[in-house]
C-alpha cells in the first residue's frame, strides 16, 4: 500500500507542471498587453516598450517559460501582482480561507442533502418519491448558478430583506453563495446515488440477505450503501475540487473576496502572476483532493486494500 501511495504522490508532480505550462502558454498568447494595461492610454510607445523590458516580457516563449517553472517550482515564489505589487502567495493565501469555506460547506450540502434523496428514490423506486427526486435532481442540474444567485439575491435580500446580499460580515452572507454552489452537485449526488443504490438493492448478494431473514432496514443502510459509497466517493471528490474552482463566478455575483473574484480581476487587467499562481495552486488543491479520495478507498472497501497488498507480496516473491 506504501508502494501505491508513493507512486500517486509522484504522478501529482507531471499533473501539476503540465498545468502550470498549460496555463503559462495560453496567457503567453491571449490577446492584450499588461504593459499597456499598466500604463494607461496616455503611455508612449517607448513608455510601453522600456515597462515591458523590465517585465521581462520582451523575452522569447521559451526563456518566459523557463523563468516561470524556476520560479514556481525551485523558488516557490508565484510572483508578484503588476497591479498592485504585491506577492501572489500573500494575496492567494489570504483569499484561500474564503473560497475553501463555500468549497467546504457546499460539499458538505451535497453529502448531507444529496445521498439521502437518492437513497429514498432508489427504495421507493418508481413511487411519488422516486418521480419528486429525479424531477428535483433535473431541475436543479439546469439552472445556472449564476442566474439562481441573482434570483436569490432579489428574493432574499432586496424583496425580503433577510439575507445580505453581499460581502463577508457574518455567516448569513454565506448562506446563499453556499447553497448556490452546491445545488447542481446536490442534483448529481441524487441521481448517481439513486443509480448506483438501485444495482446494488437488485444484487444478489442482496435477495440472500432478504432470504435469509434481515429486516429491510439492515439490508439497505447495511449492505447496499457501503457498497453504493465507493463510486460516490469519486464523485464527492471531484465535487470538492470542482467547487473550489467554480466559485469564481458565486464569488464575483456576491463580492465575495476569494481566489475566484481574484483571479476575474486578475483576468481583465491582465495580470499574469495572478491567473498563473491561482490555476496552479488550485491544481494543486485539486490533486490532493483526488489523492486523498483514493486513500479513502482502502479504508472503504478493505478488497482494495488487499489487493495491492497481495501485489505487493507477489512482486517480493518474484524477485526472490
């Protein structure tokens, strides 16, 4: 199992520097010129040309490129901000707090909420509760994050007057950016939990254990969901990462001061250092994510646990 963890540890490492150039390329050639952006409509071409030279941003791809992966990967240093000046690290750690916390409550929404309104879907299979879950799941997949979010905003806050409507004063202004978040990954955990508790209630594993005698209640939350919670979990893993990035557009629509609003800004000034430095660290974030995912696997279904084990084993034996 050391051997496994090892070797998903040092694929993070490609994954993570095939991002940062993935990024570094498409911001190399995306139109604009932060030189220009920097200095205003009153510059001079010479005033551009020496800012851009001091940038660095005179220098061949490849030279850019190589500056970028020292920096990034021997230094740990992400830059400094052309707006502003400021070290990227500073500015992304102290916006990280807030973007984890609607990444961190919406998954949890989804957990909580998700997988038992598919659990009661798939017991009352093609029944009232089936039909009002997999309708609720399908709406709550369509509906845009950000037309909800200014919905709510309407509702709650300028028609209502309970909710905040921006900011970060309390937690009520984490209210609806939460459930914003979380409403579309709700929707998927319902339905891939409906699905996947439906094959495992028609195993046969499943008609033994009624046959033998066990109360149905024992049946279901005993056997059938551990089994359903190994796929799901893949599917909670990817939805924490995904929160993580998709809180860019919640974070602009409730002036929620997170990586998210900082790298939109970041975008339109183009500001380099801080597009770069965001993508990468999310990346990061996102493959610890799934990393911890598959350690959670073995602790889950210990078969898994065994079979690298016996791999393991087999190897040594070969080799002696």
């Amino acid at each position: 199992m050391g051997k496994y963890l090892i070797k998903r540890i040092l694929w993070l490492i490609p994954v993570i520097l095939g991002v940062a150039i993935l990024i570094f390329t498409i911001m190399y050639f995306v139109p604009g010129d932060p030189a220009a952006i920097i200095l205003g409509t009153s510059a001079t071409q010479q005033d551009i040309e020496a800012l851009r030279e001091s940038m660095g941003l005179n220098e061949p791809y490849i030279v850019q490129l190589g500056s970028f992966l020292k920096q990034t990967f021997l230094e740990f240093d992400l830059g400094t901000s052309y707006a502003n000046g400021v070290s990227v690290s500073k500015s992304l750690m102290e916006r990280l707090p807030q973007t984890a916390i609607i990444a961190v409550i919406s998954c949890l929404m989804q957990i909580i909420i998700g997988i038992p309104l598919g659990v009661t879907a798939a017991v009352h299979h093609n029944k009232w509760q089936d039909r009002v879950s997999v309708v609720a799941a399908m709406i709550g997949i369509s509906i845009p994050n950000f037309w909800l979010a200014y919905m709510l905003i309407l509702l709650f806050s300028y028609n209502l007057g309970w909710l905040p409507a921006f900011g970060t004063d309390s937690w009520m202004s984490y209210i609806m950016p939460c459930f914003c978040a979380a409403l579309a990954g709700m929707a998927n955990e319902v339905r891939y939990t409906r699905t996947y508790m439906l094959e495992q209630i028609r195993s046969d594993y499943v008609v033994t254990a009624r046959a033998k005698g066990l109360p149905e209640r024992t049946i279901r939350y005993g056997h059938a969901l551990p089994n359903t919670l190994i796929p799901l979990i893949t599917g909670i893993g990817g939805s924490l990462g995904a929160a993580l990035g998709g809180t860019v557009i919640i974070e602009n629509v409730f002036s929620i001061p997170g990586i998210g609003q900082y790298m939109v800004n970041a975008i339109g000034n183009r500001d380099y250092p801080v597009v770069r430095g965001g993508v990468v660290i999310l990346s990061i974030l996102f493959s610890i994510i799934m990393l911890l995912v598959d350690i959670a696997y073995s602790f889950i279904d210990p078969r898994i646990k065994s079979q690298y084990i016996k791999s393991s084993s087999k190897k040594n034996k070969e080799v002696g």
